[in-house]
C-alpha cells in the first residue's frame, strides 16, 4: 500500500519533522491518520499517550547519552522513529489498533469494571485501560506469574514481546487456542504422517494439541528464532512473517527471506537500552498498520 506525499495543491502529508527518508514513514504517516498516532493538530503531538517523563528510574537507573528515555513524549513537532518502547506504550498502540475509546470504556464495563488484573498496574496508572483490555482478551500473562501477577509496564517491550500480543490480538477469534498458554516443545524425528500435529517435530504439553500450531509452516524463517524446547515465541514469530508484518532485521545471505534474522530481544530479565531487540516506534507503527489496517 502506498499513500500520497502531498494533496492536490502541494501541501506536505509529512506529520513529523524527523520521519523523512524512512522507509517507515509511510506507515507512520497512516497510523497518523487512522488516529494511533497524534498528529500535529493536536496538542502536545505526542505519540506517548501517557504523559510519562521517563520510565522508572529504578529499573533504568542509567539513561546513555545521546538515547531519549523510553517512555519520554517526543519533542513538538517528532514522532521519535528511534526511540525505544515501553510495555505500557506497546499495550496502547494495540488497543488502539482494534478499539477507539468509547469502545474500551464499554468493554471494561462490561467485563468487570474497575477490577485490577497487575499489582504494578492499577486503575490509577495512566496505562491502565490499555493494559487491563489486554489481559481480560488473553493478549498478556504478565511478566510474573503468582499470586501478585506484574505486567512491568515500564519495561521496554521487546520484538519478540510484540509479536506474541500482535498475533493473538489478531488471530484469536480464529484459533482460541492461541490464548491457552500451552508451551511448546520440538522433539527429533519427523512427526508421522497420521499426527494431528504440524510442523514435523512439534509437540505441545496440551492434551489436545494448540490449533495455532497447526497453522505454522516446519520452515524456519529466522536463525535466531530456533525450534528449540522453551522457546514458546516461536509461532507467533513465524505467523509474523507468514503474514508479511515482518520480514525481519535480515533477508539472510541469500536476500530471500530464508534463514534471515528477527532479533528477538533478551530472553529474560530486564530489557537493557539500547539492545538491538528492543521495539522502536517506527517498527510498531509499521507492525500496527501491517497487521491491522493494509
């Protein structure tokens, strides 16, 4: 999909003053106008929905030079294509691809109310409504099981964090099982012929097998999102790249899509800034408007 640069008497479509020259302006230029991303009418334009000056600085305690702390409104007139996202602004831009604000506010209503699903994440937090909404449709565990369940919204959102709530966001009404939380485990050997289970080699520790599963081509895309046991990111990778929201970081040595790079992000604790895995805005704009509105 592509959209004009100007109007028909030449008056610029650019929203932002730092988006020219990316190749990931086009999309936010739409998610702009589609309303995720404020646009420069209105006041402050900031694509932070939450007014944050930074994230906690006790989980950053350190910001490196140069880096604007995730979770900071960009300055007047920018998007801040490079910045890094926080979890609580990767809830909103979800959310937002699939409600408007009316439609949370009844959806909320109708499922509980003010009822709180995260310690860290209470009616009061400025991400709530975005947060809760994700937890109540099965998008989001947490980032903490137990009897005082976290969603660590100050965290930065990694890309394999993103990926996981964007397919079951997506896909859930088509395959339920996408919000079982069943983890999945690849075994040697080729799984027969007669098996409900696809790709060869995939088991589950579910009973009856996870449909989402089923619908994952056995070809890896990406080198570094193995079909290893623990890896339970693993398909939802993979259908990010079966439906073209992604092609990755990396086409490969061959440029074809084959044997490529996602960059996952750390694979667990906290997420370091300036880690090659983590989200930036321009990714989730153009993930956000791939996935929900081409």
């Amino acid at each position: 999909m592509s959209t004009a640069t100007t109007d028909e008497y030449g008056n610029s479509y650019t929203l932002y003053t730092d988006i020219a020259g990316l190749p990931e302006a086009q999309a936010i230029t739409i998610a702009a106008n589609v309303g995720l991303a404020p646009n420069l009418s209105q006041a402050p334009p900031n694509i932070t929905p939450f007014g944050f000056s930074g994230v906690n600085s006790t989980i950053y305690p350190t910001i490196p030079a140069g880096v604007t702390a995730p979770g900071t409104a960009p300055a007047a007139g920018k998007f801040g294509p490079n910045d890094e996202v926080t979890r609580a602004e990767m809830a909103y831009w979800i959310i937002k691809s699939q409600f408007d604000e009316t439609a949370i506010t009844d959806y909320l209503a109708s499922t509980g109310g003010n009822t709180v699903t995260f310690v860290d994440v209470p009616v009061s937090h400025p991400a709530y409504r975005y947060i809760e909404v994700m937890a109540r449709r099965g998008y989001t565990s947490g980032c903490a099981a137990g009897t005082a369940r976290r969603y660590c919204p100050d965290y930065i959102s990694t890309r394999k964090d993103l990926a996981v709530f964007m397919i079951r966001a997506k896909m859930s009404n088509v395959f339920p099982s996408v919000l079982s939380g069943c983890s999945f485990q690849f075994v040697a050997g080729t799984t027969p012929l007669t098996s409900t289970l696809f790709p060869p080699g995939l088991t589950t520790n579910c009973a009856t097998g996870d449909n989402f599963g089923l619908f994952v081509t056995g070809l890896q895309y990406f080198t570094d999102n193995p079909k290893v046991t623990g890896n339970d990111e693993y398909v939802f990778i993979q259908k990010m790249r079966e439906l073209r929201i992604t092609n990755g970081t990396n086409l490969g040595a061959a440029n074809d899509g084959r044997n490529g790079t996602y960059t996952r992000g750390v694979v667990a604790g906290v997420p370091p800034i300036g880690d090659p895995g983590n989200l930036l805005r321009k990714q989730v704009a153009t993930f956000m408007i791939r996935g929900f509105f081409y």
